[in-house]
C-alpha cells in the first residue's frame, strides 16, 4: 500500500539537499516531489489554494493539520515522497527529518496570532484559559531493524551463432572427350571388315568438384556460480519520544505570556 511522505523546508536549497539523499538512499526520482509553497506575491493566492486542496485531499477536509501544514507549506518547499511499505516509510521519515524539515506543529504555532493559538490538536501553547482536566501525550516511538533480500546486480550472458569466411585453393581435375575425322582412300582389311557392323561406343568424362563436410566441435564451456559470502553491518537509526518538562509559574510570568 503506497503511504505518502510530506516534509516542509525553510528554503530552495534545503529540500534539494534532502531530495538528493533520498536518492541516494535508493528512492525512485519518480516518487519525489519538490514544489514551491510560494514562489512570488502575484500568485501567492493560487499556490496557497493548490496547496490547501492537496493537504485536504490528503489528511481529509475536516481534519485540522490540513490547516496547519497549508499555512506552513505557504512559507517554504514542500517535499512529497511516496512509499511502498511500512519500512519505507519510516526511514524516508528519519532522512527527511534528519536533512531539517521542519517541525509544523513548532511552526504553525510561532506563526499563530493571540486570537487563533488554540487548535484542536494535542499540541497547544500556554495560553490564560483555566482548564481543570488537560491530558498531554507521551508518546515513543518503537523500531524494528531486520534485514531484506536486494538485488545488487548480476551477469547476463547470451550466446549467438556468427559466421567466418573460409577459403582454401583446390587444384580441380576435368576430362575432356575430343573427336577426329581423317579422310583415308585404302582398301578394307580383315580388322575392317569385322567391325563392319552396327556398333555403339560409349566413352564417358569425369571431373573434380569441391566437396565440403562439416564438422562440430565443442572448444569451451561457460558455468555459472553464485558464491555466497557474509559481512557485519551496524545500522544506526534514531527514535523519538516525547519528554515533558513540568514548571511552576507565577502569576506575573503568565501575564507575560498573555502579552507575547
């Protein structure tokens, strides 16, 4: 099942860099996706709209980080990246954030104006509302590191039949039949009159012609063998989980925050 990858960075630059190590990690050119959240004020309007359909069509209208990352995205460049699996998924998400996307939930909220701060996600600034029952998640992420079977490359061999002019010089022997007609005046003789008869001689011709045999003979053998061999591979990887950090206020220091 394809999962889609979205990660937000400040500038042009950045979200190359982080396309090229995706590459590099052997993610297909063909998955990955660089767009410009906003390219100039003449059309921020129409790139803002593109944008907010893509992140409804993705997290669906009614959810709210289609908001949120709308109004972050219109900031930056937005790298999408398609996966094919679960594991996929994951390490494209460690690349892209190890390469500096950024947090939205960071942003979205340093953005946000007095009136707006409050969303309904998890995550919520300090505000001056007095809720008597708040739940803050801990969350932790797990990682699995197996091993899968790639193809690395291989050996194509294909046979073929060509052919190789051969020439050799044969002397060739022909016999040729040649007929003489003498004109004679004598008288018959005994021999003469014995052959004085009907008689039918045959003489027959010969020749040499070429003649060529063929013969095969096998000249080499070409085996294919895998060999197998082992090698030792750390793999490194990081994992999140969520720390909070509990700190009394003052009243005067939440007065300070009401007018940040």
């Amino acid at each position: 099942m394809t999962k889609t990858i979205v990660a937000i960075y400040n500038n042009k630059e950045q979200a190359l860099d982080a396309k090229e190590q995706l590459l590099n990690a052997g993610v297909a050119s063909s998955d990955i996706d660089v767009s410009a959240g906003r390219s100039n004020a003449e059309n921020s309007r129409e790139e803002e709209s593109g944008i907010s359909r893509f992140f409804k069509n993705l997290f669906g209208d009614s959810d709210d980080r289609s908001e949120r990352y709308t109004r972050v995205a219109a900031q930056g460049y937005v790298v999408t990246v398609y996966t094919h699996s679960n594991e996929d998924a994951q390490r494209v998400s460690s690349l892209l954030d190890e390469y500096g996307a950024i947090d939205v939930d960071e942003s979205y909220e340093k953005q946000a104006t007095d009136s707006d701060r409050y969303n309904t996600t998890n995550d919520k600034l300090v505000d001056d509302v007095n809720d008597t029952n708040r739940v803050i998640p801990i969350i932790e992420e797990d990682i699995s590191i197996g091993k899968r079977e790639v193809t690395t490359g291989g050996v194509r061999i294909r046979s073929r039949i060509i052919e190789k002019p051969v020439e050799e010089n044969l002397r060739l022997r022909e016999e040729h039949i040649n007929i003489e007609r003498n004109q004679v005046d004598r008288l018959a003789t005994e021999a003469d009159l014995n052959n004085f008869r009907n008689t039918t001689v045959e003489v027959t011709s010969n020749a040499e012609i070429p003649d060529i045999q063929k013969t095969s003979r096998v000249v080499e053998e070409v085996s294919l063998e895998k060999e197998v061999s082992h090698r030792d591979e750390i793999v490194r990887d990081k994992v999140r989980k969520t720390e909070v950090d509990v700190e009394d206020i003052t009243p005067n220091d939440r007065l300070s925050n009401r007018d940040l």
